[in-house]
C-alpha cells in the first residue's frame, strides 16, 4: 500500500518540528501568495533578516534592511518628540502608488521591524496585522520554550 508522506513528517514517520523562522517564511509566503502583498522581511532590532519572502518582487532583502535603517532613525525621532508615543507605521508611496510599507512591533522579547511592498490599488492592513499576531504567538512559544 502507498503511504503518502506529509511534507512536515520524514520518512521514518516521525513528525519534524519546523523552526520559527521556517513557520515566519510559510505565513509570509501565504500572504504574498493572495497578491497582495509583493514581498515581505522581518528584521531584528539589529538589522539581522530574521525571516522573509520575496516572491516574484524586485525588491530583496538588501533593499529592505537599507529602508529599516533609514527609517529607524525617523522612528526613533517621533518616539522621543513630543505628543507622540510611537508610530506605528511608516508609509512610503512612490509616484506609481507601489508602497513601502515599515511596522515596528515587539517580538522575540525585541523591537522587530516587518517591512513590506504593496503594488497599486491593493490593501495591506488586515493581511499585516494577521501577520503581526502569528509572529508575536511565534515569538512567545519559542521564548516560553527557553
């Protein structure tokens, strides 16, 4: 009889944990999938890539850890100016209305920055807050595994 095998379990039969950054990349990978989203990276508070996906986008991880940078000091401007107390997105909007999306949340016990290309005419905001929540839950099994 033909046994089929599942793509998370080996051919012992033994079901193989996937790592937090594969789990990340599978939920990012989704998300592009459904053509909203272009390409996606999440970056730790240092700028190490912690996850991404890039989809059929030209724009790859190198570019996007340059945006983090940049706008990681408009970020830490508007948290220390007065009557703000964080922001939570930066928005950056070409002339051909691509968009540049930069979330900073906390994850993995660190600031984490979550940087997105959106084409044209398309909505980003449910599909980044869903992301948001699964890395966050990801987070907290892997710290309350430590």
């Amino acid at each position: 009889m033909l046994k089929l095998i599942d793509r998370e379990t080996d051919a012992a039969g033994v079901r193989e944990e996937l790592t937090p950054q594969a789990v990340i990349e599978a939920e990012l990978a989704k998300v592009i999938n459904l053509g909203n989203i272009e390409c996606a990276y999440l970056f730790s508070g240092e700028g190490l890539l912690l996850a991404g996906s890039q989809g059929r986008s030209d724009f790859n991880h190198n570019q996007a850890l340059e945006i983090m940078y940049s706008v990681n000091d408009a970020l830490l401007f508007i948290q220390n100016s007065p009557g703000f107390i964080a922001a939570q997105e930066i928005l950056l909007v070409a002339m051909n209305r691509r968009k540049i999306v930069v979330r900073t949340f906390p994850a993995f016990q660190q600031q984490v920055s979550l940087i997105l290309v959106i084409p044209p005419a398309h909505t980003y905001r449910s599909h980044t807050n869903r992301l948001i929540t699964k890395i966050q839950k990801i987070g907290q099994t892997v710290m309350s595994q430590a």
